[in-house]
C-alpha cells in the first residue's frame, strides 16, 4: 500500500476539478488522484502513490506544480505513510 497525500484549501467557491486534472497528469505512474470534494469548509484532492514514502523531493516537486498552477492561498498539503510491520515467531 502506497503512501497517501491530501490537498486541501479553504473557501467552497473554488472549482477544485482543473488543478485536480492537472496533479493527474503531473503525477503519471508515481499515483493517482483517488478521489475529492468540496463543502461549506472547503475543498480537498485525495491522492494514493505507488511509493510507501513521499520523499523530499517529490514534496518539494509537488508544492512548487502548485504553486505554478495558482493554487489559492491557504492550501495544505498532508502526508500519510503507512508503515508495514512484519514479525516472525
């Protein structure tokens, strides 16, 4: 199971569905957008990787496509990773 990111932003009036199209396509084989909506607090993209950690990079790659696509102010951007934990008898 790969890691999951959450991007989300404030105000219910900003049609979420062009910069989901475009994280879509940035994100090519490394995941995809698995979901999103939008209410009175606003509005969020779910995304699910095919990588288990979000590198440094791929954040910093990730908040910079972002920015260049006039993300309103206010966005965040949440990571969870999950971790497998294995034990043997």
């Amino acid at each position: 199971m790969g890691a999951d990111v959450y991007i989300s932003g404030p105000g219910f009036w900003y049609d979420r569905s062009a910069l989901e199209d475009d994280i879509e396509e940035w994100l090519g084989d490394r995941g995809e957008v698995t979901g999103g909506g939008s209410g009175k607090d606003g509005w969020d993209i779910d995304i699910c990787l095919a990588a288990e950690r979000v590198t440094d990079d791929f954040l910093n790659e990730l908040l910079a496509f972002l920015r260049g696509l006039d993300a309103p102010p206010g966005v965040k951007v949440t990571v969870v990773e999950h971790t497998r934990r294995v034990y043997h008898l």
